[in-house]
C-alpha cells in the first residue's frame, strides 16, 4: 500500500481516509465521483512516527516504525471493510499508506491538476484546536479541486446528543434537592 496513486494517466479521485465516520462519508462521495467520472480511486491515509518527524530524528526506532506503518495499513484496510463491507466498491481502486503530516501527504498524492480530492469535514472543535484542519490546508493549497463532504446526519445527531448529555449533567445538583433538605429537619 505504498506509493502516490500513480499511474500518470487517466482522472483520479483522492480521498483522505482516516477511519473516522466524516472521512468514512467521504469514502463513499470519492466512489460516486470516481464512478461519474470513469476515474481511479486512490484512498490515502497518512502516519507519523510517535513523537513526529522531529522526535524520530532524534531517537530513531526502526522496529517501531515498521509497527507504527504496518498498523496505518491495518487502520486503512479496516476502513475500507468498513465503508464498503467487505464488498467490491465497483471501481477501479489503488489504497496508498504514505507516511506525513496529513495535509501535506494528501496534497503530494493529489499532485495533478485533473485530480480531485475529497475529504470529509474536520473534527469538532477539541480536535481542531489541537491539530489544524486537514480540509482547509488543502484547500488553500491544493493544485485541484477539493470537495469537502458534510459532516453525515448520524455523526451531527450523536454529537448533539453528547452536548446535550454533557449540558444535563453540569446542572445537575450534587447533592440532595433543598425541597428535600428542609423536609428532613
């Protein structure tokens, strides 16, 4: 799964893939473009070592980095069963496990003009403030068009209901109602 989805021929979709469900539904976009277009579908996810470039310069671990790249392709093909159940997408497909920073990567596999890239939309708000966001690098930088997917339905329900749950317990009382304190005495 190494590589940047050549051939240099013929249109291609790029789809940044990182097992999450927005990059999931951006799977799902990448094969409906790829199809409307006759194109090749190129899923990329791009790893790190742990500590980043920088802190395998300074303590390089060659065991370590064939683990951390073999689990980036496990996490790739365990995206694809996901996304596609284990079934043909029906079109042409070429997975790339490329090690970078995400944006960066993307935007060396998605090298050509005709290209499209097709991301699915950032994290909430944690995630964005403690990494930059991956659709809006590449869309100020990128040689191609990029189609950033809205965030799915079930994914926006779920986190509605994780603010509302978080809402209900902050402004639940610690202790007993003081209807029930003065009843006691």
């Amino acid at each position: 799964m190494q590589g940047n989805g050549s051939p240099k021929t013929g249109p291609r979709v790029v789809v940044g893939v990182s097992g999450s469900l927005a990059s999931l539904a951006a799977l799902h976009r990448g094969v409906a473009e790829a199809r409307d277009r006759g194109a090749l579908l190129v899923p990329v996810l791009a790893w790190e070592p742990p500590g980043g470039e920088h802190g395998y310069r300074r303590s390089p671990c060659p065991p370590l980095l064939a683990a951390v790249r073999e689990a980036a392709e496990q996490r790739l093909r365990d995206a694809l069963d996901a996304a596609f159940g284990g079934t043909d997408p029906g079109v042409p497909l070429r997975p790339v496990v490329i090690r970078g920073d995400t944006g960066p990567a993307l935007l060396h596999v998605a090298d050509r003009p005709d290209d499209l890239l097709v991301l699915g939309h950032a994290g909430g708000p944690l995630r964005r403030g403690l990494r930059r966001a991956v659709p809006g690098y590449c869309a100020r930088r990128a040689g191609c068009p990029v189609l950033t997917v809205p965030v799915p339905e079930l994914l926006r329900d779920l986190r509605r209901m994780e603010t509302a749950h978080r809402r209900t317990r902050r402004h639940l009382s610690a202790g007993p109602a003081p209807e029930l304190l003065a009843v006691e005495r």
